[in-house]
C-alpha cells in the first residue's frame, strides 16, 4: 500500500492493520442510519456554511479537472514487494471506490515490463509487413484517416488474482482484482487495417509489437484480429494516456492483458504462430502433471463485490447495497448470483444497464445486516455459454497451485460481528 511499509513477508495481517488504520482515522466514524434501518434525520443546519456564503475559484485556475480533495483516497496502489522494481511492475486499479462501469483514466491500472514509454505522435510510426499485398508504415495522421469505431471492453492482465492460490492473502478489491480496467476504446478495427494493406492466402498468424524498451510480442490468430481486435488511440473520449500505451496500443476483447500491446509499433502477419520469450515462458499456466498450456487467452468469467469489502466495512445494523462487477472474456454477462452465507445460499442480482459483451457489468443487491452477526459474502457469474465461475477448491482441483495466472476463482468476503471485513477461503 502507498506510504505503508510492505516489504518482505506475506501482507495479509499487515493489509487488515492498514485498514483497521482507516478506521481509526475516522473513515469509518457516523452513522446514517439507526439500528431499526430508518435513515437519521438530522434537519437544515441553521449556520450557512462557508461554501454558501463566499466565492469559489473561477473558471481559470484548473485548465485539466481534477477529483474533489476529498476523494484523494482513490487511486492507483501498488505491493512494493510483489515485484524487484517499479519498472517491471504493476499497479491497481481502485474498484472498491469507483461506480457504474466505466474506469477513470487516472485510475486505470498499469502493467508494463520496462516502464512507460514516452512516444511523441509526429515521429511515431505503425508498420504493417509480412504476409501482405502492400507493406506500409503509418504514420498517426494516416491512421486517424480511416474511420474509427467506439467500443467498451474490459482489460484485465492474466495475473489477476494470482497471489491467491495457495490462500488468501491480498487483503481487499484493489489487491486481488485491481488488474481490472473497462473503457471506450476508440481506433481503428484490424480489419479495415488488413483490408486496406491486403492479406495473403497464407495469413494465419499476426505478431503484434511494442515500442517500449520490453518490446513485448505476441501472436495473435488472424480469425480473432479480422473479429473484434482493433487499434486504439483513444480511451474514454481522450487520447490514451501514455501509461495505456500513447499513442496507440492493441485492443484484444476478452482476452488477456498481456496481448493488448501498448506502444505499438508493428504488425507482421504470418503463417504461423511465433512462439515468442512472452508466449514461452511468460504468460504460460503450469498445470499439476508438470506441463504447460501453450495459450490462455480468453480472460474467463468473473465477478467480484466491490462493496462490503475489505476496505468498505459495515457501519452498523441496517440496509446495505451489495455492489459488485462481473464480466466474461467469452461474451455477455447472464446472470450474477450472490450469497451472504459462504455460498450454501445464493439470490440473484438484477444486473443494471447497459449489459456488454466483454465488457464490465454492474450489479446491485439490497442486504441487510443486523449488525451483529457474520456473514460470508460471495459472487458467482455465469455467463451466455453457460459457464459457471469456480470455487477456489474446483479450481485448485483442476489446476493445481503452481499457476499465477488466470485465477478467476469465487472471492469470499468474512463479514465480522464489528463490521470489519476480510478476505478469506472457504472450502
Ligand atoms: N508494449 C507493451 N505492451 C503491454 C505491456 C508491456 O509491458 N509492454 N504489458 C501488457 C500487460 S501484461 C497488460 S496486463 C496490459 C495492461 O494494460 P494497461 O497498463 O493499459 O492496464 O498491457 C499489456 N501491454
Ligand atoms: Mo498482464
């Protein structure tokens, strides 16, 4: 966690003192609402406040809008130990303060093996060669030439939840699903792309390059650029930030993270695929027998609630909106079920509006708490191919615990008698 000391060890004690620190600071101090659930009614002050009575800055001093003081707790963390340094690294994105379905920029969460790479528009080039009709080299005014289309889609890196395996250990959202971002892509589908250069009989296979110093690579089956791939310049109605991949990066749907290639400078299109240090001993899932899957692409279905949660314990007795997020890299969002009683239970969450395929969907559940007992909070999507999301226990069967990735496992969420609320597994 920023400015906590989080070196060496295993953190999950040392994550609940930090949020039993947020309670002391006051974050979880007054109640809104009384035990029989009625919320308090307190009156009109009779004083007018100081932001009633005087002037508030003009319109000039905040050319780039910025969130309320208030809100300065949302932002991106990261686990100082989980990796040797902070330009091969990861950051968080904070779902358990953000709402509807749409990922702020500025909280949008940051994979990147070398760094982020700072690319000036004018000299950067996207080379499209190999099994073409016309090898060509676009410039971003060439690109921005084509028409674009507007599409929201999740990404979430193949690590997501890895730290849990064995355990649980991350304790909150941020930690154990923040690999997790959903916004409106807008660029260029490949197809147009392909289309324009010419694709030769033989096109099977496409390698997609990064410009940053990892120049991370991966093949990408051409069924899947021709369907819904695309290369995007811009991110929820701005031009990506550079951290997204500046000025254009790969948009994989539903796919692992590590496919989305930010910084993007090439695109080879082959006969085959290319079996790249990224696809050979990266981003592979080690199973119990020793062997490993040669791809993982499709990010599964997932769901997770954002709120209770570790870092948003219970204020006492009454109602409570159960919040969560659910998504599948397969498709659309069928039905989210919740249980409060560690899964022997389940109700379902009318999910709201819009429902995207590969895209975040939200759900809400009223619950109410009375504010003494325990509770074990659970989410388990299912999805339009039927698939239902696993128990850690059925993943673990079938997997083993030498994976990192794809660990898209029920997340369980121990309510206690204080309202406090931890990450736990339960069998
Ligand atoms: N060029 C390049 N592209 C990259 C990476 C990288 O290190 N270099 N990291 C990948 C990984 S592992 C993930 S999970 C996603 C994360 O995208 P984001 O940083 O926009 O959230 O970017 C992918 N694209
Ligand atoms: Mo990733």
């Amino acid at each position: 966690m920023n400015g906590e000391k989080t070196t060496g060890g295993l953190g999950r004690r040392r994550f609940l003192t930090g949020s039993a620190k947020l309670a002391a600071t006051g974050l979880l101090a007054g109640g809104a609402v009384t035990a029989s659930g009625i919320v308090r009614a307190e009156g009109i002050p009779k004083e007018l406040p100081d932001h009633s009575r005087y002037l508030g800055p003009g319109v000039t001093d905040e050319p780039y809008g910025v969130p309320s003081q208030y809100e300065a707790h949302v932002i991106r963390r990261n686990v100082e130990w989980l990796t040797a340094s902070a330009e091969s690294s990861v950051n968080f994105t904070p779902l358990q303060d953000l709402h509807g379905i749409i990922t702020p920029n500025g909280v949008f969460f940051e994979r990147h093996h070398s760094g982020r790479a700072d690319i000036d528009p004018k000299t950067h080039r996207l080379v499209i060669h190999g099994l073409v009709d016309r090898e060509v080299s676009f410039t971003m005014e060439d690109l921005l030439r084509f028409r674009p289309v507007d599409r929201i889609f999740f990404t979430e890196c193949a690590a997501n939840g890895g730290m849990e395996w064995r355990g649980a250990q991350l304790n909150g959202v941020q930690f154990t699903r923040g690999m997790l971002g959903c916004a409106q892509w807008t660029g260029i589908p490949l197809k147009t792309l392909f289309d324009h250069v010419g694709l030769k009989p033989k096109a099977k296979w496409l390698l997609a390059e990064g410009g940053d110093a990892s120049a991370l690579t991966r093949s990408i089956p051409m069924e899947k650029a021709l369907d819904d791939c695309m290369v995007a310049f811009a991110q929820n109605g701005e031009m990506l930030r550079p951290g997204q991949g500046y000025p254009i990066r790969l948009v994989v749907p539903g796919w692992e993270g590590n496919m989305w290639v930010k910084w993007l400078r090439r695109l080879e299109v082959g006969d085959q695929p290319w079996y790249t240090r990224w696809e050979t001993s990266k981003y592979t899932d080690l199973m119990p027998s020793g062997k490993a899957y040669k791809f993982t692409w499709v990010q599964e279905a997932n769901s997770v609630i954002t709120s209770p949660s570790p870092e948003k314990p219970l204020n006492g007795a009454g109602p409570y909106i159960i919040r969560g997020l659910a998504w599948s890299g397969h498709g659309k969002v069928k039905r989210v079920d919740v249980s409060t009683d560690g899964g022997k239970n389940w109700v379902t969450a009318p999910l709201e509006e819009p429902v995207i395929s590969k895209a975040l969907v939200r759900f809400y559940l009223p619950w109410r708490w009375d504010g003494k007992s325990s509770a074990l909070l659970q989410s388990r999507v299912i999805d339009e191919t039927g698939y239902v999301q696993p128990t850690i226990a059925q993943l673990r069967e079938a997997r083993g615990v030498h994976s990192i990735y794809h660990n898209n496992s029920i997340m369980t969420w121990l309510v206690n008698p204080t309202g406090e609320v931890e990450n736990v597994q339960v069998a």
